[in-house]
C-alpha cells in the first residue's frame, strides 16, 4: 500500500466487489485487513479507531521505555 499514511481505509476488491477494510495504526505499527460484507460492517460498527487508542502501545517515541 503505497502512500498510505495509516488510519482506516475502505475499499472493494477489483473482481467480485468484496468489500475490504484496512486498519493501520502508525504510533504502534498494528494493522488489520478484514475482507467481506458482513465482517467490514461488524469491523466498522466496533468503531476500529476508538478501540484501538484504548490498548495502542506507540513505539519508538521520544520518553518511552522499551521492555
């Protein structure tokens, strides 16, 4: 995924329109790819974005700790 700079990203396979939803957090590297109508809907219903700050552990920042 070129240029992509991290959030969520929603989009449709070239054959078949299956719907794809990626998430890419940039402060922690995490990232999730969810594939087909049902799964995205339930994906995008949780609110990825909101949840993810709840648990997001940033690496590599300036006054943090590695353990």
């Amino acid at each position: 995924m070129t240029g992509w700079l991290g959030g969520l990203q929603i989009r449709r396979a070239e054959r078949g329109q299956t719907p794809v939803a990626d998430f890419l957090c940039t402060a922690c590297g995490t990232h999730r790819r969810i594939a087909g109508r049902q799964k995205v809907t339930d994906f995008l219903r949780d609110n990825p974005v909101t949840a993810h700050r709840a648990i997001c552990r940033p690496a590599n920042q300036k006054g943090t700790t590695q353990r």
